[in-house]
C-alpha cells in the first residue's frame, strides 16, 4: 500500500513571501547595500592609516583624538542643547496636542493631523529653506537659537506618533469613573492620563531627540556663526579630507543613535 501523498500546496494569499522565487537572495542583496557602508564605516574607525581606504593596522587613536578635539566638543555641546531644548518643548507641545486631537471630532481631527504631520512628508530641504526665508524676513539671528525652533517644529510629529498611539489605546471608561468619582480635569490628568501615557511620552521624547541630533540639512542651513552642529562639523570633515577620524566621529554618533532607537522601540513595543 502506497504512503499518502502530501496534498499539493496551493499558492494564492496564503503562500508565505519567501517562497517566490529570488526572494532570498534580493533579500541578502537589499540588506547587504544597506548595512555594508556601515560595517566599513565602523572597520575603518580603527584603521592606523591616515588614508582610510588603505589599511595599515589596529588603533583606537582616531577615538583618542575626537574626544580632545575642542572644535568637536563645541559642535557636540550645540548639538546637546538644540536636541535638548527641541525635545523638552516638542514632547509638551505634543501631548498637548495627542488629548486635544482625541476631543476632537473625526473630520476635524483628519484635518488637524494632516496639518500637524505633514513634517513627516514635506521634503526636508523645502522644509529649510521656507524655515530660512521666514527667519530672514523676520529678523530672526541664525544660530544655535534659529536651529532649536525650526527642530522644535519638526520633532513635534516625530513625538506625537508614539503619544498618540499609547493615547488611543486607553480604555475611555477610565476617565468617565474617574469623573464619575469627582475628580477634576487637572487631577484626572495628573494621576491617570499622564501616568497611562508615560511609555509613549518617552518613546516620543527619545525619537525626537535623535531626529534632532541627527539632523544636518536644517542646521545647515540655519548655522550661524558659533552654531555648528556636529553632522554640520562632519560635513566640513568630509569636504577636506575623508580620514579614520571621520570614520570614529560617525561611528560613535551610529551607536547613540541605535541605542536610543532601541529603547524607543522597547517602550512602544512594551505597550502592546
């Protein structure tokens, strides 16, 4: 008697993706473009030679020599205090606007949305210079003061996703017993919503800081006298000469940056 034979698969929907055919391999591919400048960029922080497409050896001077480096320590210091001040205002602001979004009705809240994301789709080089237009027109200095209001403007949505999602995931029947028990609207705020919606409120706050930090062509073109940032000091790296000590400075920024992606995509996630 012959073994049953398996039943045929058949393809449609529920055919998982990494069945189709060079789905493996375009997948190696499109990982390997994305990740591999990286790898070289880490690799080659720790080369000995000057010339960073040659290597020579292992050393960790190039580390040595950007952290004594006063000009790289003044960039970081701006770059602290713009993604610093724009984080603080841009979470306030953001919660703010997370519980006005949700008294709102449903076209109104399309409509204030759409309005108070569209950061997240206007190309960033318009963004810049419609932002140094405006603070040309009104007089406002270019510096680490102009750069800290134009990220403020643009963390504000990068804040207000996690916020909003953690939002709208509380129960509405907690603020009714809440009511219900006599609280007010500034204590049922104090004690219930911002507590509920703290994992979103520093979710927020850390990917608007890195969003900040991160940011090279606002502070391009908004960098005063004494306002460079450090992606703008890196630029001006770049432009003289690509050594391992570019390499070592992009090398430290990649790794805060991944380690508070990380922790924001812990806090988001730890909410699900």
């Amino acid at each position: 008697m012959s073994a049953p034979s398996k039943p045929a698969r058949v393809k449609g929907t529920g055919e998982a993706l990494r069945d189709f055919p060079t789905f493996r391999l375009i997948s190696y591919l499109v990982f390997a473009f994305l990740y591999l400048p990286l790898v070289f960029v880490v690799a080659y922080s720790f080369n000995s030679n000057r010339v960073v497409t040659v290597w020579k050896g292992f050393t960790f001077d190039w580390y040595l020599n950007v952290l004594a480096n006063h000009d790289i320590q003044r960039a970081l210091a701006n770059s602290m205090r713009v993604a610093l001040v724009a984080t603080v205002v841009s979470v306030i602001i953001a919660t703010g606007l997370a519980i006005g979004l949700l008294r709102m009705h449903r076209a109104g809240r399309t409509f204030a949305w759409a309005l108070i994301g569209a950061p997240l789709i206007i190309p960033e080089i318009v963004f810049a210079i419609g932002t140094l237009a405006l603070f040309v027109q009104v007089k406002v200095p270019l510096g680490v003061n102009a750069i800290t209001l134009a990220h403020i403007a643009f963390c504000i949505p990068f804040a207000l996703l996690p916020i909003r999602a953690r939002l709208r995931g509380v129960d509405i029947a907690i603020y009714e017993a809440a009511a219900d028990l006599g609280a007010n609207e500034w204590v049922i705020f104090r004690r219930i919503t911002l507590p509920l919606l703290m994992p979103g409120v520093v979710a927020g706050a850390l990917l608007a800081f890195i969003i900040s930090l991160d940011d090279f062509i606002v502070s391009y073109f908004l960098a005063g006298p004494g306002g460079t940032t450090l992606p703008v000091y890196i630029f001006g790296m770049i432009r003289n000469a690509i050594t391992p000590g570019v390499n070592a400075l992009s090398t430290m920024l990649l790794a805060v940056s991944i380690l508070i992606v990380t922790i924001s995509y812990l806090l988001t996630r730890k909410k699900r």
